[in-house]
C-alpha cells in the first residue's frame, strides 16, 4: 500500500507547482466527499516507492472557519497522512508559522519547504534553515518550484522521514498555565471513548485557541471544561504566547533580510494604478485573443480541410446510404466541427494561463474592485467571474468564499452570463466566417459585455433581495513571476482535454442525434421535413426578423445541453458540399451572425451549471428563474445587437 503525503499551504506559495513536480501528469481532481472544494490526488514515485500525494487546499489555518479549512482540518483529523509536506515562501516565512505551528500541535510528521528560495536570493534574503530546523524539530528544505530546485531533497526528506519508526517528539515549551490546563483537560478527555482516536493535547489546545464552541467533544465535557477553567483568559495568553513565538523565530529565520524593492514591486505599482492599470488589462486582453486566432488559424484550417476530405472520402466509400449519411454527415461533420476549433481552444487557454500563473489576473480584482461595488458585489466575486471564464461550474462553486449572502446568490444566479470555454467554439465559428478581418475586437466586446451582463444582472437581483450587510475586500496579492513552460502546459491541459473529453462523449451522442432527427421521419431525401426542422422552425416566428432560420434554432435548441454542441449541429445541418464557413455566410448576414454570438454568450446555462446552481441554493425555483430569466436576457441582447449593428454594419 502507498505511502500517503499531505500537501498544504498558504494560497500563493506555489503549492500546485510543488505538486505537478512531485506528480506530473499522474494525478486526477475529483470532490472531497459532502462537499464541492476540489481534491487534486497524485502519485510520486521516490526511489521505487509509490507516494499518493493528496493537494489540499490553500488555507491559512486550522480553524476549521471556511469550508476549505474544514475540510484540511477533517482530512488531518480522519486519516492520519503518514508524512506532511507544508509549502512556505521564502520571502515571507512568518505567515506561514501560525499553520506550521498548528501542525505541529497536532503532532503530524512534517517536512517544511521553504519554496520559492531564487527570488528570496534575488533580494539578498538568507534563509537560516538550521535554526528553523533546531527550534521546532522538523526537517526543512529550500526550493524554487520555478528552477526546479531543490525537489530531490524534498523527496530524500520525505523518504527519510517514513523510513523513520520513531515516535514524533516535538519539544515547545509552553506557559505554565497552559501546560498545566492541558495536563487536566487530558484527564477530562479520558472519560470519553469517542475521543479515544483523538490527540488529547492537539483537542486541548484547539478548546484554548478556538474556545468551546466545536463540535469536537460533548456538551457535558464542554459544560465541565467551562465549569474549571476560564477559556477566554487562557486563550488570550495562548494567543499571545503563539504570536511571540512566532514573532521569535520569524527574527532568527534569515541570516540576511535583505532589500524591500524590486523591479516586481515597481511593476506592481504600474499594473494596479486605478487609470492605467485598467487600460493595460484590457490591452493585455486583446493580445490574448489576437494571439488566439493569428497564432492557431493555420492549424485549425488544417483540420478543417482534413475532416471535411475524410467526411467526403467515407460517404463515397459505404454504399449503405444510411450508414454512409450516419458517418459522414452525422458523426464526423458533427464531431469534427467541434475538433478544428481544438487549436484555438488550447492557445487561449495557453496565453490566459500566463496571465494567471504571472500573478496578473488577481491584480484585475483588486483594481476594478471599486467599480463592481457599484453593482453590489465587491473584487472578491470578481475572481469567480474570471473562473467562469473557464467554466461556470467551478466559477459558481467558488461563490462559497463569498461571506455576504445577499451578494453571493446575486453571483451564483449572474455567472451563467459569464462567458465560458465551451462557448469559444461558436464564437471562434462565427468570427472566423463573418468578422476575421476584426476577430481580437469582436473577442474583447464579447468579453467585456459579459462581464457588464454579470454585474448588471447582479445589481438587479440584488434589489430583491433583503440583506445589507456589507464585508470589506481583502486579496493577498501573489508576487509576479515568470511562468515556467511546464505549468503553462499542464495548466493548459488540465483545462483544455475536457473538449476532447465531451468530443467522444456528449457531442458524439449528439451528434447521433442531431443526425437521426434530420434523416428521419423520410429517410434523408428532404431535410426540410424533417424531426429537426420540425423543432427550429417552432421557433421561427420569434427568430424570423433576425435572420436565423430553423437550423439556427435548432442548433441553439440542442446547445441547451452543452454549448459546443450548437457547433456540431450546425456541421451536421448545413450540409451541401460546401465547408461549414461558406454555408453560413450563404445562411446568415454578419448582422445575424454577430445578433447570434451574442445570444450563445447570455441563453440558457448548460446542463451542469444548472445542476450545481441546484446544489449550490437548494432551490428548484431559482432553477426555473435561471432558465427564463437568461432567455428573455439573451433574445432582448440578440435584437439590441441586431439593431445596433444594422446602423454600423
């Protein structure tokens, strides 16, 4: 059986990196069990031994306050890891110290890693290893997850430490009154059997830190921990010991504590300057996409042109007319008009992986915080806007950091407008066949209205809901860093393959369908009459002034299901020996077809995200709110576009 290593640490201290170089690509996410935090589990191999290496959360401590630290807290309590590796900056060790203590406290066998020690040295900051060591009685490690420095080690001390059969011995003198309480609650805690699993002087100290408030022990034990014992002196002086420990060693951690200014800080004061910082944001945006379509285009036509050979070369070749239609017209038009846009796909992804792991995107936060307070939200929510970017999923789950509930079910219930990747394929189609001449332009509005289509949705809902509490935005900001080309490509992957994924899963089966509705009930001889047309053309009398005739409809009614689908119906649908770009602009005035960009990013959510708006509210209700309210918001946009462009186009 593998060996089990914990991974934590403060958010921004390059946990993740730490992990992909202990993991590569041998890891897989999936959900903590009862709750919706991800749990990212990989395997190292160190010297022919297996170690499952479990990422858990970013947190700060052990208090148990958030779900993420509940959920660190938990794992710690339940099962015991045989070895945990805390991940510290090296240019800000004092942090850190609050949760290492807190680890020690519980008695857990510890490795410190004392991580980014390259840009520590770029400021002349010296870390003293060996006294960190000495004091707490732990091994420690200095190491760049940029320059991979340092990772061997790291592994030799996590070898070495499960190697080692003897006990953990943690020597921290503490006040005489606290030892004294501990000693006494021990004795109380034995009474009990259900706290035989429990580590008697960890469950002691948590009652001083955290008071008797926890659900850790019974109400009699609480009822007669309270009666001997006054836990709100005792957790004044625990605290203020803690801090003056911490304070102690953080003095004695660097041998040189080097200079406070460098070019990142310079850089900093630049990138979050109120004016020019939200000027360079957007450029940066609109680099991002120019990249996008310049950079993979060629690529993506080659795609193109192979599946439409491949398409043509198999309906020539099956002599059985159904099957024939099945592959070519169904399955490979179907599924390959979702693959072109594959190239597109991942260099987006690539590029706004740089601006994520740079440390740039969390700077947007915190600069157009004071703008989104006037919709009622606050830079906090701005971050799941960003990740909904990527997917609405993980955006609207992330809403859990948000403290105000007023402000977090206006977010859950706006994110839907918040333009996810599986969008892209449509935008790309559309852009690509009507606007190519402006693509990176056409990208950038679409991105900036769905970001004012979020807040502006968030500002209504807000009105109808009574609560006026109001938090404060904080952020630690994470230094800016060069991303390595390793985690560019990992970030691109894990956020890319989900495409390919859906390509053998859901667009395959409908793309079946789609092609099953247009051949019968006549057998393919009039695509007119068919299931397919039957559905888009119920919807005619409400699309007919925009242009979009029932393959558009019909192509938006099957996207419901997941948005890259519009694409693989529009392959299957618009058939007739042309590519699927001539055969739209034939279909569709590039005023129809920017009206129709615009509706894909503001319709209904995929199935998923209304799944998790469900478990995420407890409501059926707002379900059903959130399926008429993004329609009627996107038909009102589609005609505002389509009218406005008319002047323009």
């Amino acid at each position: 059986m593998s060996k089990e290593v914990a991974l934590i640490g403060n958010p921004n201290v390059g946990k993740t990196s730490i992990f992909n170089l202990l993991t590569g690509t041998r890891q897989y996410v999936a959900n903590w069990p009862g709750v919706t935090v991800e749990r990212k589990v990989g395997i190292s191999n160190i010297n022919g031994e297996k170690y499952r290496i479990v990422d858990l959360p970013g947190i700060y401590t052990l208090s148990a306050n958030s779900e993420d630290e509940k959920v660190a807290r938990d794992f710690f309590i339940n099962e015991a890891p045989d070895t945990v590796l805390l991940i510290a900056d090296a240019l800000n060790l004092e942090r850190t110290f609050y949760l290492l203590l807190q680890l020690i406290e519980m008695n857990l066998p510890v490795v410190l890693a004392i991580n980014s020690i390259d840009e520590a040295e770029e400021k002349n900051k010296i870390v003293n290893t060996e006294v960190i060591s000495k004091t707490l009685n732990i091994p420690v490690v200095l190491t760049s997850a940029k320059k991979n420095i340092g990772i061997d080690v790291l592994k030799e001390k996590i070898e070495k430490l499960n190697l080692n059969d003897k006990e953990i011995y943690y020597d921290i003198e503490y006040p005489e009154k606290i030892k004294e309480f501990i000693r006494k609650v021990e004795e109380i805690f034995e009474k009990d059997d259900n706290l035989k699993a429990f580590n008697k002087k960890w469950l002691a100290l948590n009652i001083i830190e955290f008071g008797l408030d926890t659900n850790l022990i019974s109400d009699d034990l609480k009822s007669e921990i309270g009666k001997n014992f006054d836990v709100e002196k005792l957790q004044e002086l625990y605290i203020n010991w803690k801090f003056e420990f911490i304070t102690s060693i953080s003095e004695t951690a660097y041998l040189s504590k080097g200079i406070d200014w460098s070019l990142r800080d310079m850089l900093d004061h630049v990138f979050t300057h109120k004016v020019l910082g939200i000027f360079i944001y957007i450029l940066a945006l609109f680099m991002v996409f120019s990249l996008t379509f310049t950079v993979s285009a060629p690529l993506s036509d080659l795609l193109d042109m192979g599946f439409v050979a491949l398409a043509e070369i198999v309906g020539n070749t099956i002599e059985i007319d159904w099957l024939s239609s099945l592959l070519s017209d169904g399955i490979i038009s179907g599924v390959g008009g979702v693959l072109v846009f594959i190239p597109q796909i991942f260099t987006l992804f690539f590029f706004m992986g740089f601006l994520e792991e740079s440390g740039y995107l969390p700077r947007a936060a915190f600069l157009v915080d004071k703008l989104v307070r006037k919709f009622g939200l606050s830079g906090r929510s701005f971050m799941s806007i960003i990740l909904g970017f990527g997917c609405n999923v993980p955006a609207i789950m992330s809403t859990k950091a948000v403290s105000n509930k007023k402000e977090r079910i206006a977010l859950i219930l706006s994110i839907p407008f918040a333009s996810c990747s599986a969008r892209l394929p449509v935008y790309i189609l559309l852009i690509s066949a009507f606007f190519s001449t402006n693509a990176a332009t056409i990208m950038l509005l679409v991105y900036i209205t769905s970001i004012f289509l979020v807040l502006i949705s968030a500002k209504i809902i807000e009105l109808f809901i009574k609560d006026k509490e109001s938090i404060p935005f904080t952020i630690e900001m994470p230094r800016f860093r060069m991303p390595t080309f390793r985690n560019l490509l990992l970030y691109t992957w894990n956020r890319g393959k989900h495409f390919l994924e859906k390509a053998g899963g859901i667009i395959l089966v409908a793309s079946i369908l789609v092609w099953a509705l247009t051949y019968f009930p006549n057998t393919g001889q009039d695509i007119t009459t068919s299931f397919a047309a039957m559905i888009g053309k119920f919807f005619e009398p409400l699309t007919d002034h925009l242009g979009w005739d029932w393959r558009i409809n019909t192509g938006l009614f099957f996207g419901v299901a997941a948005k890259e689908i519009v694409v693989s119906t529009y392959s299957t649908l618009f058939t007739g020996g042309s590519s699927l770009v001539v055969s739209l602009r034939n279909a569709l005035s590039p005023q129809s077809a920017l009206a129709l960009i615009f509706f894909v990013l503001a319709y209904i959510p995929c199935f998923a995200t209304l799944g998790v708006i469900k478990s995420e509210t407890r409501s059926n209700k707002l379900i059903v709110f959130t399926l008429f309210y993004t329609t009627i918001v996107a038909y009102l946009l589609a005609n505002l576009v389509y009218y406005v462009s008319g002047w323009i186009l």
